[in-house]
C-alpha cells in the first residue's frame, strides 16, 4: 500500500488525479477501523492533515465555508453558535477522542446512511464542495447522497469543505443504545428560519441514504405561526410527526426494527418541533 502526503491543496489534488483509488485520510476514524478489521485495502493512502486550508472556516459571502478538515471538536467550541444543530450532532459522535480527530468532511466521505453530521446538513440545505485540478463544484448537500456509502464524489474528486448559511433555530436528536459512541438507531435534525419562513428536515439512519422529509416541511412552514408565534398545536405537532416518519424507508436490523424506527421518528420530530419553537421566542 503507497502512502501519499501532500503538503498543499494543490499537491493533494494532483496526488488525487494520479491516484484515483487512493482513499482520502484525516481523522482516520472510519477509515482506520475499515483497515483494521481488514474490510478495506486500497491500493493507496492519500493522507490530507498537512493541507492547512482543509482545517479553516470563515464567510463566503452571507454563507459559513467550513474546511473538510474542521474536527468535531472545533465545530462544537467555535461554530456551536453559529451552526447549534451540527454541533449538537457533533457531541454524540463517539468518544473526546474521536471528536477531537473524527471530521465533518469524512462523515461526508463516508456517506452512511447512519452518518450524525449528515442530517444538520440536510435540514440547513448546506451545499458540499468539491474538487479536482478540473476544477471545483458545489453539489446540494441532499443530492451528494446516492445510495449505501455512494455519493457524487468523482475519483479523481476530493471534499474541499461544506458551506451553509447560518441562523435561525436548529435541533437534533438521535436514538441509540447510549447518548455518543453508538451508531443511531435513527436520527433526526430541524431548521426553523423565521425569516424565510421555511423549514428544514434531515432524517439519518432510517432510509438507504440520509433524506429529508419534503412534505413534513411544507406541511410546517404553512402551520406555524411565524407572526405572533403562538405555541404548535398538538395536531400540528402529531401531523408533522406522522410526515417525518411517512418519509423514512427504514429496515429490521441488529440495531433495531423498521416499526421502531419510523415510529421513534415520529416522536423525535414533535420534540425537536417544540424545542426548536421556544428557540425563537
């Protein structure tokens, strides 16, 4: 196996043109485990943490660019204001340990249907941006999932960084054996933008790609008193409940049933509906 470590972005995307197969590395903390359990041996490593630009955040215009680079970590000590539902979802990610290596930008690699950064950037409609010495793009966030760990990542691609427009009142919740360092039975993140007057869903580990709940969305926007902010109405709540779970295609396995899943959707919807709600008071 070759180890491959630029020192610049450039470098690193040449590497990546000449070595389509080479697996990107930063935290290591899924790739890592895939080799030592020897379900993975890729011809080649492309190590990324000497390219100083992957581990920056800051403004593009009135959006958040956060390098793929960014650990759990630094997303809950520096961006938890700004981005309060990612860094929800960022606490409940395995262990100090894994949260100071794990990244947003290999979560995103990964492309599990289980990934806990995957439903906050769902609901906040972030955009993920990718590039090669062709050039960069930037692909909605709910059309880079393509199936069970496929994404549209290209080979000769790598994840430069995420970029989402802060603001408004985010939640996130997920069901587990445990709060962090369990795989979720199911999750679930919520964007209110009083603003916009839109709504934001993301529904994790519940369908063969991490979804959004269209309808539930439509249905809420419409529902809400955004003027006078008057507490959700009980059907209301149940209704947006019954949506987000009508969006799910969840499977039985070793974690759990796909009744239980869609019905813990259900509940996680009209809890994060009413804590996000108080939010904007």
């Amino acid at each position: 196996m070759d180890f491959l470590q630029p020192s610049t972005w450039d470098e690193a995307l040449a590497a990546k043109a000449a070595h389509p197969d080479a697996v990107p590395i930063a935290g290591g903390t899924d790739v890592m485990v895939e080799l030592n359990f020897d379900r993975r041996r890729p011809p080649a490593l492309l190590d990324l943490t000497r390219v100083a630009p992957l581990a920056e955040w800051g403004t593009d215009g009135d959006l958040l660019r956060v390098g793929a680079g960014v650990s759990y970590r630094r997303i809950i000590e520096e961006l938890g204001t700004a981005l309060p539902g990612l860094a929800m979802a960022s606490r409940t990610v395995g262990s100090p340990q894994i949260r100071n290596r794990g990244t947003v930008g290999g979560n995103l690699g990964s492309a599990s249907p289980a990934g806990d950064a995957h439903p906050p950037l769902l609901a906040s409609g972030a955009l993920v941006e990718l590039a090669s010495v062709r050039g960069v793009r930037q692909v909605p966030v709910d059309g880079f999932f393509l199936g069970p760990k496929r994404s549209a990542l290209a080979p000769d691609e790598l994840i430069a960084a995420f970029l989402v427009r802060p603001g408004g009142a985010e939640q996130f919740a997920k069901v587990g054996t445990r709060n962090a360092m369990v795989i979720a039975v199911c999750s679930f993140a919520l964007s209110l933008d009083p603003a916009g007057r839109t709504v934001g869903t993301g529904i994790g580990s519940a369908a063969p790609t991490p979804v959004r709940a269209p309808d539930a969305e439509e249905f809420l926007a419409a529902s809400l008193d955004w003027d006078g902010r008057d507490p959700v109405s009980l059907s209301v709540a149940e209704r947006f409940g019954e949506l987000v779970s009508a969006a799910a295609s969840p499977i039985d396995d070793v974690r759990g049933t796909a009744a239980y899943r869609k019905h813990a959707l259900s509940v996680l919807a009209r809890r994060t509906l009413v804590w996000a709600w108080k939010g904007l008071a």
